[in-house]
C-alpha cells in the first residue's frame, strides 16, 4: 500500500485505531483490578454470570443457577468480573471493526472476515448449552482462517496485522473462558496478559501506521535493534510479572510486615531459600483451584526474586537506550518520557512490596508496564531512515 493511497483507503481507520488503543489499555488496567482484588472467580459461568447477561444483586437471584453450586455469590466482586467481559466485547467488536476496513481490498478479505466472525460466534451459544466439542471445532475453524488469511498475504501491511489483531482477540476470549472454567490456572492467566499486551502492541503499531508520521532518523536502523531487545525484555518482565500475580508470590518476602526486612532483602536475607523447579512448574493438571494460590514459601520466593533480579536488567537497559535516545538531536523528549517510566515502574514495584500490595499502587504498576510498551513499540512504528 503507498502512501497516497493510505488516506483514501483508510480515512478513518487511524481514528478507530487509537480508539481500539485506549480501550485495549483501559480494558487490560480493568483486568489487573479485577484479578488483583481477587474477583477472577466471582462469576462461575462464562460468558454470562450466574445466567445473567449481567450479574445477580442477590443470593436468591443467583441461587436459581446452576453456577451458585460452584460458588456462592459476591455481588460486589462479580460486577468487576462481567464488566471486564463486557469491555473486553466491545473491544473485539471494535478490532473487527478494524479488521473489515483494511481488509476491504483483498481477495475475499471481507468473506473470510465474516465467516471466521460467524464460527466463532456459533462456538459461543454451543459452549453455554454444554456441546464443548463442537463449541471447539467451530472456534478452531474460525481462528485457522483468520491465520490462513493473513498468512497468505504476501506484505506486511495494516490488513494482515488488523486480522492477526482479531485472531488474537479470538484466542483471548478462549483464554477469559479458560480463566474461569480452569480456576485462575496460572498460566492461562500470565497468558492472558501477554495476549492483551500483545494485542496492544499490535494496536499502537497499526495506529501510528495509519496516522503516517514518521521519525527521519540516520540512526533509525541501529535504534531499531535496540527497540526490539527493549520490547523483548520488556516482554519477558511483563510473563515474569503476570507469573507472581498468578501465583500470589507478590508478598513472599514479606511485604508491609515491619518485623521483617523485605526489601531489598526478602524476608530479612539478601538469599534466602528458594525452589525455582517448583515455582516455575508450567502446568500442574485440571481440576485444581489456584485462587489464593497453591505453592510454599520457597516457591513463591523464587518466584519474586527472578522477577526482581529481571527487573534490573530491563530497567539498566532500558536506562541505557534512554541515554542513546537523549544523545541523538529530536529525541530528548522521548528519552527523557523513557527514563522517567523507567524509574516510576521501578518505584512503583518497590511500593507494591513495602506497603503490601495496595491496589491502586498494583493496578498503577500494570499501567506502567503499558505505557513502556507503548513508548518502545511508538518508536518501532514511527523510525524510519532516510531514502
């Protein structure tokens, strides 16, 4: 696609793709507090609550579903739940939105669109009447044609990461589901996060593409390499992260207790004893409730440590390019935004440990993560050499 022809084609795609950004980042901080303020479970069914498009006020109106069975009703955590899965709708409808719009010039890009649209919306109604097997087939069906499509096509341009975008919004609705149906299973939920990451990343690349204004650096491919390194630690830092989430390790060393002396020591030892092979077991089975979180001390605390230990090395790094940044004429104000979310998030994740994992100071720390992503992946789209 050439740069005349971009405004023509897509006059209002950049405008629906900021907004798919805000709502993409809104709708993943709504998901950090809900799983923060441990109200992952509070709806048993999935997609509905209790059997209600919303959520019941109270005991007797949620006792005439099955799901109170499972789990007995907490009105004031299964708002958070169903509205998270309400956000989480209106932003697949908004990336499919996306998606028909870029694909409009394809061979039998809205076709496939659509097709794919429809499986995976004939899976939902199958899933809730209890035919899980052919709920899969039809869900598996529309993500291999959303895949296949924008495989086939040959550049990389705004329809195939619009249509990668949805597939990728088709999987997060399996992993929402799998959240629940699996009981907050720990890598079902570090997955869910990094889908939402990644869906974001998609999304800023996609916005900043479509708006078309580029940064003209000489030093633009030598930056790029240190963009991605960037992006891929700040990757494995935010898996690390959702793994002490998942695993309720956020505490392990103590934290807010004043007996103890939990940062930068854990649990008053600069080593104290950990078990990594436990800790990052990956999968442990179906059928075990995580909630409150299943593992020993030092398990948890390897946990926490290796999050701590990656968090030196994300942040020196990224320190580091925000001085490479700061040196180069017409980037200073990018490098000094850098730097500064650099030091907050490092702030921020001291606080969580010292004050016991306050919940606006938890949720602030999964923003932070967010607003570095979108620093690293802005300057990935926007750089560009000289022709």
């Amino acid at each position: 696609m050439n740069a005349t022809a971009r405004p023509a084609l897509y006059r209002n795609f950049h405008r629906l793709a900021w907004f798919a950004l805000i709502m993409t980042a809104s709708t993943i901080m709504f998901g950090s507090f809900v799983r923060l303020s441990d109200a992952g479970l509070s709806c048993p069914d999935w997609p509905t609550c209790y059997g209600r498009v919303t959520w019941p006020q109270t005991q007797m109106e949620a006792a005439q579903h099955a799901a109170s069975e499972i789990r007995p009703l907490e009105s004031h955590k299964a708002w958070r739940e169903q509205v998270h899965r309400f956000l989480a709708g209106l932003l697949g409808v908004e990336v499919l939105t996306l998606a028909l719009l870029a694909a409009r010039r394809r061979k039998h890009g809205i076709a496939q669109i659509v097709t794919a649209s429809v499986l995976v919306a004939l899976a939902i109604p199958l899933y809730m009447r209890g035919e899980h097997v052919a709920s899969s087939v039809l869900a598996i069906g529309g993500e291999a044609i959303l895949l296949l499509a924008a495989l086939r096509w040959s550049n990389i341009d705004l329809a195939r990461a619009a249509v990668l975008t949805l597939a990728v919004v088709v999987f997060q609705a399996l992993l929402g589901m799998w959240t629940v149906t699996w009981l907050l299973k720990p890598i079902v939920v570090m997955g869910h996060l990094l889908g939402g990451m990644l869906m974001f990343g998609m999304l800023v690349w996609m916005a900043w593409k479509a708006t078309n204004l580029p940064l003209i650096l000489a030093e633009a491919s030598r930056l790029r390499w240190w963009l991605r390194a960037g992006v891929a630690l700040l990757v494995l830092q935010i898996a690390l992260g959702g793994w002490v989430s998942s695993n309720y390790a956020a505490l392990a060393c103590g934290g807010g207790s004043a007996s103890l002396d939990n940062f930068p020591r854990c649990v008053s030892q600069w080593w104290p004893q950990q078990n990594y092979s436990e800790g990052f077991t990956l999968w442990r089975g179906i059928g075990v409730d995580y909630e409150g979180g299943v593992l020993d001390g030092a398990s948890r605390i390897a946990i926490q440590m290796a999050h701590r230990m990656m968090a030196i090395v994300v942040s020196l790094y990224l320190l580091v390019l925000s001085v490479r940044l700061f040196r180069i004429p017409g980037m200073r104000a990018w490098a000094t935004t850098l730097g500064v979310l650099v030091l907050l998030q490092v702030t921020l994740g001291v606080l969580n440990v010292k004050l016991a994992l306050p919940l606006l100071v938890a949720v602030l720390h999964s923003g932070g993560a967010v607003a570095l992503l979108f620093v690293l992946v802005t300057l990935l789209a926007r750089l560009r050499a000289p022709e």
